[in-house]
C-alpha cells in the first residue's frame, strides 16, 4: 500500500513538472496562448486542428442542379456576401457581431462550394470530404430540408457547427433536431400561423381547401401545420395531392385539385416545382376558380412564374428587399447585396447572409472555435440585431425567434420597378407564432 502510494505520489509530481514546462514553454513561443488554450479541452470534431492556422474553413453544400437550383444560386451569393464581409469587417456586420473586426477571432474565413443537387447523400458526402480533407469549424448548405435533417446527423455525429441554408420543415428543429445544428429561417408552424389569420380574414371560415405537397419532411409538416391552424376555422381539406421531388408533369394531381370542390388552393411546393404547378393551375382554369396561397414563399416565384400569376396571392417569407425602409440593418444589406451582385436580393441570400453572421456572432462572443463553449453562446438567448431587427435563438431547439413576412403579390400595374412584386402586408413577431419547445419532439443531444 505504501509502495503504491509513493509510485502515485511520483507519477503525478512528473506529470505536474511537465505540465508547467509545457505552459511555461507555450507562453514562451508565438502562438503559445493557442496552444494552452486549446490544451484545456481534449480535441472534439476538427478542434483544435482546424482552428490551428490563420484562417478557418466553412464547407458549403448548395444546389446548383436540380429543380431548387435558382433558389441554391441566390443563397450561395448570401454566403459570399457574409465572407466577404467578415473578412472586412463591414459596418453591416459590426452592427449584428460588435467583436468582430476583420475576420473571426482574427482568423481570416475560407470557403468550399459542393453542388447538392438537393440530394441528401450527395450533401452528406460533399460535407464528410469538406471536414476530412479541410478540417471545416462550420458546415452549411441546404434548400432542401431532407438536406438540412442528414446534415443535422452528420454535424453531430462528427461535432461539428452545422447552420442550415433553407429549411422549412418543423422536424429541423423539432424530431430530428441535435445539439450541433442552428436554425435561423422561419418554418411551417410559424408559416401557418403567422398566415393563417390572414387567409381565413381575407377568404372567410368553413372553406374548403386543395393542397400540393412535395413528398419529403419538408412539404408534409408545412401541410400538416396549415391544415391544423385553419381547422381552428372550420377549413376542411377537400384533397392533398402528393408529389414527388422535381416532376416534370402537374396535370394528374391538377386534375384532382380541378374536380375537389375546393375553394382555395394551397400550394406548398417550392423552387422550379412551385413555379411549374402554379403555371399548369392557370391552363387547367384552376386559378379562375379558386383563392391561391403560398404559405412558403419561393424565392424568384414571381419573376419565375409570372406577376400576373401571383397578383393578389398572400405568401410567407423570411424576407424581402422594401424592408429596407423599416430596417436599417434591411437597408445596408440591400445596398450591399445589390452593388456586388446587381439584383435586389431574395430571401435565401438574406436568410443564409445571417446564417454566417450570427455564427461569427457567437464565436466571437465564446472567445474560441471550442464546439461545445460556441454551442452554448448561441444558446445563450443574447438578443441581437438583425435585418428584421431584434431575435434570438431559443435554447432548447436552437431555432432563431424572429418575425414572419407576410406579403402579397402586386398585379404587374402596380409595380414601381421590375423588381417590385410584393407588398409586404404584415411583420408579425416570432415568439408567439412558435410551438412550446418539445411539442415537435427536439431532444439535443450532448454537447461531446
């Protein structure tokens, strides 16, 4: 027992002696306050080694094929904006990440791009090569919520920061949420209930409703959660045709929609897929006979469908550019985004613009890349100034709160400018449109 004691008591005497050599050593050398900071937690994800350099890397998984291809374009440019001005430290966003000057922590941000195509196992695999071979802090990317769940498992499975793109699915921050992964776009219970009133205000109760629903997470829940907010009116739902992912032809499930009786149509698909359903609703004379609603805004919808074809239709959005003479922050953003790019932007751009600017929010504000000390800056409720102004992010399943846009669309007489082709119609505030925190069953996770 003595003899144990004592080989303890030297053990631990020379583990302690070359301990405060190797601090001793660090704080000697350049770089030495990394090292010992970083030797306070054991790696985690590409912690430390991604962290190591000058620069730390975000991968970026992005339809650029496919039916969301036009909407994956414009998010991609969000993106870039946000670097571009993280790296520069931009006015815009020292006004949303006071702390950050030139990079993040001082470290310049690099980027890889992957085409998606919207393919779940296509984004996970561009995503596992990204922190392999880049030993990427933050991974990012999807239009798709299919996308946005495989990538939630990937980010925790490997412990590393994933923010989503584009998701609208309530299961993104709901079943199928995890301690890795942020949210910060609107989703289909916020949808419905921050449009619901509006529809059943301007179309009256006891209606009659046609749904088309894309076939994946994303399109179920955003149907489910109209279909439930519009009950509470006395909606029923006269058919909800489901289709799959990027079909080339609408006219069987129009053909169901035409003979339903219904009075509004509900359309829930998004990107290329919206934008045919609606035109083939015009040729069959469905649009002459009913109300239409989106109550998930596609980006480009009007420019890519037609004016004409969204006049006096509400949707609801995350963002769009007239915000500009509400919001100040709206307004830099807007400037910003059309000087570099010579269009007003949509609001994937604007959605995946904040996406990086509150990341690097929280990483300033955490003081290190350390996975779990970021995690829990995002989760600590910091309000913080955006261009829809004040939000946060919701601790127990890491969705951002922020208002809903409600906007409806301008008969073509009405436009000011090419571009002119909502009015937005109401901002209403986040907090009370969302779900109590585990009604969509989010269960985190842990941290390590």
């Amino acid at each position: 027992m003595q003899d144990g004691n004592s080989n303890w008591y030297r053990r631990s005497r020379r583990d302690f002696m070359r301990t405060s050599l190797g601090l001793a050593g660090g704080l000697a050398l350049p770089g030495g306050f990394a090292r010992v900071f970083a030797a306070e937690h054991p790696p985690i994800g590409t912690w430390p080694a991604g962290a190591s350099g000058k620069s730390v890397f975000i991968g970026i998984a992005v339809p650029r094929t496919g039916t969301y291809a036009v909407q994956g374009e414009d998010e991609l440019k969000g993106w870039q904006l946000a670097v571009e001005h993280i790296n520069s430290g931009h006015p815009l966003i020292k006004k949303i990440s006071p702390k950050t000057d030139k990079g993040v922590l001082g470290k310049e941000v690099k980027y890889g791009v992957a085409d998606s195509a919207a393919k779940p196992n296509d984004a996970v695999q561009a995503q596992q090569r990204f922190i392999t071979e880049n030993k990427a802090i933050l991974i990012t990317g999807s239009t798709s919520s299919a996308v946005a769940v495989a990538l939630n498992k990937l980010a925790q499975r490997e412990k590393v920061l994933y923010v989503t793109g584009i998701s609208g699915s309530n299961d993104t921050t709901g079943k199928d949420c995890v301690r890795y992964g942020f949210r910060q776009c609107f989703y289909g219970q916020t949808a419905a209930a921050a449009i619901g009133p509006i529809v059943v205000k301007a179309y009256g109760k006891n209606k009659k409703a046609a749904y088309l629903t894309p076939d994946y997470t994303y399109g179920h829940t955003v149907t489910k959660s109209m279909q439930d907010y519009l009950a509470t009116a006395g909606w029923t739902t006269a058919t909800n045709q489901v289709a799959p992912l990027g079909a080339p032809d609408y006219s069987s499930y129009l053909l169901n929609v035409a003979n339903s009786g219904a009075d509004v149509l509900i359309n829930v698909n998004w990107g290329h897929d919206a934008v045919l359903s609606i035109q083939q609703a015009k040729q069959f004379g469905i649009l002459d006979k009913m109300k239409l609603v989106v109550p998930y805004q596609i980006p480009f919808l009007s420019r890519e469908a037609g004016p004409a074809l969204l006049a006096d239709v509400y949707a609801a959005t995350d963002f769009w550019w007239t915000l500009e003479d509400k919001f100040p922050l709206a307004k830099m953003f807007v400037e910003a985004f059309e000087k570099k790019f010579g269009y007003k932007p949509e609001w994937g751009a604007n959605n995946a613009y904040m996406s990086f600017a509150l990341w690097a929010e929280a990483v300033e504000n955490a003081g290190t890349f350390y996975p779990p000390d970021v995690i829990k800056s995002f989760e600590a409720g910091r309000k913080i100034q955006s261009t829809v102004g004040e939000v946060y992010f919701r601790k127990e399943d890491h969705q951002l709160v922020r208002p809903v846009i409600i906007v409806k669309g301008k008969k073509p007489s009405e436009m000011k400018g090419k571009e002119d082709f909502y009015e937005v119609v109401e901002i209403v505030p986040g907090a009370p449109l969302m779900q109590k925190p585990d009604a969509f069953g989010c269960n985190l996770g842990s941290y390590t």
